[in-house]
C-alpha cells in the first residue's frame, strides 16, 4: 500500500497553533499595554503640572527678591551727589549720607615734587659722566653709582630700582639741539615733598625744579588743605575728588536721594508682578496634555488672585500705575511716575516701605508670598507635595503592572513553547510514518 499526500497536516496544525499563539498573546498583552500607557500618559500631565507649579514659584521668588529690597525705608535712601561744576569738583557717596548742600571753591590742585636734569641729544648714546649722584627726597639722603659710560637711561634705571619714593623717567622736550632730559618726579604729591638732585662728577646739572603743592579749596569759606586731590573727610560718607583748579569759581554740591534707583524698584517690580499674572493665565488657558497644562489647577489661580488682591489695596493710581481689568497685569504711565518722584518722593517711598506700625505694600507681598510658598499651608507649596506623592504612587502602579505583564508574557511563552515542541513531534512521527508506508 502507498500514501501520497501534497500536505502536511501537521505544519498546518503547526502554522494554525502559531497563529492562534499570536491572537491569545496579544489579547493578553494588549489590554495590559492600554493600561500601562494610559497610566503613563496621566503621570505626565502630573508631571507638566509639577513644572508648572515650580516655575510660578521661581517667578514668585523673583517677585520676593524685588520687593524685599522696597520693605525698608533705609532700602530707598541711596544718595548720589551732584556738582555743579563736574570739571572742577565731584564726589562720590561711600558710607551714610545726610542729604544737603555744599558750597566749594577749589584753588589749586595738588602735585608732587619734580626735578629737570640737564638736557641731552639723545637718551642711549651719549655718556652723562659718572660718580656717585645723589637724591635728597624730603630730607633723606640716596646715592646711585653712575658707572663710566652710563646714559640717560642707564641713569633712569638706575634711580628706579634703587631708590624708592620717586620714579625717573627720560623726557624730549622737543628742542632742536637738546631734546632729552631726566626727569625726577616724587611719588607723592603735596607742599611737603621735596627732591634735591646733587650731580657729583656727573653732567646732569638741574635746569628746572618744581616744588610740591597741595590741594587747597575752600569749603564754606574755611580755608583746606591737603596732599593729594582728594578729601573724604568733609562730609559725612562722601569722598571728593578735585578734577580742575579754578579760583573765584563757586561749586555746589549737592548730596541728594538717589532717585532714578526708585525708579528703577518700581519698574522691577511692575515687571516681575506683570510676568506672574502673564504666565498664571497662559498656563491656565492650556489643554490638559499640552506642556506646562495647569487647565484646572486652582493652585495658580490662588496666586494670582492673592497677589491682585493685596495690589488693589494700595494707592498705585496716584502714581501712575493702574490695572488691566482684562488681564490683572500693571500699567504704567511714565510720566506720573517720574512726576510722583520727583515731586512726592516720600509718598514713594512710604506707599512701599513700612514705617513704624504701618506695613507698606512690599511688606504686605512678602507676607503673602511666603504664604503661598509655605510647605505646610501654602498653595504652591502643598500643591507640589500633593503632585510628588501622586507622581511616586503612580510610578509604583505601573512598575508593578509591568512587572505583572512580564510574568504573564513569560507564562504564556513558556506554554505556546510546550505547545510547538510537542506539535514538532508529532510532525516528526507522522514523517516516519509516512516514510515506512511509502517503501
């Protein structure tokens, strides 16, 4: 008897087991994957919402940094000084100042001692002589050995390395024959210093000297002086400088509040205030799902109806700033601000900073922004602890489901694998069989 057959029943029971192994897989796997990625995606919202919540209170803290620095009367009170001949006289605030005016007039200005050697055609080829020269700096004695065949600069050198107080240096004073000269100038300045120079042997005879002078300036009619230009000493917390001498000429100075720097606190403020209300609605407008979304989160909304609240308490109207009713940001009006400045400066000032019993707007924001930030009670603050809680939860459930879908997936392996095998084997026998009935 022979058996002839074109199909394996078996590789067709194989291919159909392999199929079905296929369908139950993913019927299993599947419903398990949905899970997980549906798990996944509600944690990213959580997280966006996170990052949302962590960027408002970066952008509170800034708000926190400006209007701490407008908590303090004593925060508004730099002074500058003003001249009324800046190239005559100026000054510089660098301690406590009182505010008030000064009247100077400055006589002389202040120079050091300086002496004129001979002069010379050239400064690196003639020879000056040598022996021993001497310099007498405020009375003290200073010898130089001047070496045979030593010029202008060999000179120069020679004072600047071994004779400290003065500095030497060459000079071309521009005249035809004799150009060159060697200067000797003191390093400090006043009426006090003196140079002497005593040539030896030497060629370098003195052809000019020029005394040292002080700073003399008269200061509410007395009469001051001193060795250099300069006076920190006078008024309290302010160094001057004398730039110009110019007799007969009176020169105000006015020690005054720094009030471009009040100007420059209101604008940090109105910005950093602006961009929170800016941000809040503009991550309250989002779609859940879409970056940053805080659609929903009261959180935010907490935040920047707090901060409108304390704001409409005070008097900012009269200073130029008023509120968009539409998006609770500031406006302001530039011109009524420097008005309100320069003509109401204390009123600025007082509508910011507290005084005595009575909190000023900076003080009341501060409150409130700790507040919000609080761990414990805040609406920032327990926002997040909420978020980072639901976020480790979640991380937990879908570790967890995954690990569940691993055992289910190695199970199901394990069984289509038994499966295979012992369809395999069968294949195997109906093979011989077929074979042994066939010869």
């Amino acid at each position: 008897m022979r058996i002839s057959s074109n199909t394996n029943h078996y590789d067709v029971a194989n291919a159909k087991a392999s199929s079905m192994g296929d369908d139950l897989r993913q019927s299993i796997e599947l419903p398990e994957k949905s899970q997980i990625e549906s798990a996944k995606s509600r944690r990213q919202i959580d997280v966006e919402r996170k990052q949302s919540i962590q960027s408002m209170g970066k952008k509170l803290g800034d708000l926190s940094a400006v209007v701490d620095s407008m908590r303090n009367p004593s925060s508004f009170q730099k002074m500058l000084v003003e001249s009324s001949h800046g190239d005559i006289l100026t000054g510089e605030v660098t301690g406590p100042a009182i505010a008030g005016s000064y009247e100077f007039e400055v006589k002389s200005l202040a120079r050091p001692s300086r002496i004129l050697a001979h002069a010379f055609p050239d400064k690196d080829k003639t020879a000056v002589g040598f022996g021993f020269l001497s310099v007498n700096i405020d009375g003290v004695e200073h010898g130089v050995e001047i070496a045979p065949g030593a010029r202008l600069i060999d000179v120069a050198e020679a004072i600047n390395t071994s004779i400290s107080g003065v500095r030497a240096s060459i000079v071309n004073t521009g005249h035809k024959d004799e150009p060159f000269s060697l200067m000797v100038t003191s390093l400090d300045s006043g009426a006090q210093t003196s140079i002497k120079l005593d040539p030896d042997t030497t060629f370098l005879d003195v052809s000019k000297t020029m005394t040292g002078q002080d700073f003399q300036l008269a200061f509410e009619g007395i009469g001051i002086q001193r060795p250099d230009n300069g006076a920190n000493d006078l008024i309290n917390g302010v160094s001057l400088k004398g730039v110009s001498a110019a007799p007969g000429v009176n020169v105000t100075l006015q020690v005054k509040p720094d009030k471009q720097q009040a100007s420059d606190k209101v604008h940090s403020f109105v910005q950093q205030y602006n961009d929170i209300q800016s941000f809040g609605r503009e991550q309250m407008s989002k779609k859940a799902g879409e970056s940053g979304a805080a659609l929903g989160d009261s959180s935010l909304r907490q935040v920047t109806q707090a901060l409108q609240s304390v704001v409409q308490e005070g008097n900012l109207f009269s200073f130029g700033i008023t509120t968009d009713p539409k998006t609770g940001q500031l406006r302001l009006d530039e011109s009524r601000l420097s008005m309100a400045i320069a003509n109401n400066y204390d009123d600025v000032v007082g509508l910011f900073a507290s005084d005595g019993g009575n909190s000023g707007l900076a003080e009341k924001l501060h409150s409130v922004i700790n507040r919000l930030q609080s761990k414990s009670s805040g609406a920032l603050g327990q926002r997040i602890q909420g978020l980072e809680q639901r976020i480790r939860r979640q991380d937990n459930d879908i570790e967890k489901k995954e690990q569940q879908l691993q055992v289910k997936t190695d199970q199901l392996k394990k069984r289509l694998s038994l499966i295979d095998s012992r369809i395999g084997a069968l294949s195997s026998e109906e093979t011989h069989l077929t074979q042994r009935l066939s010869s």
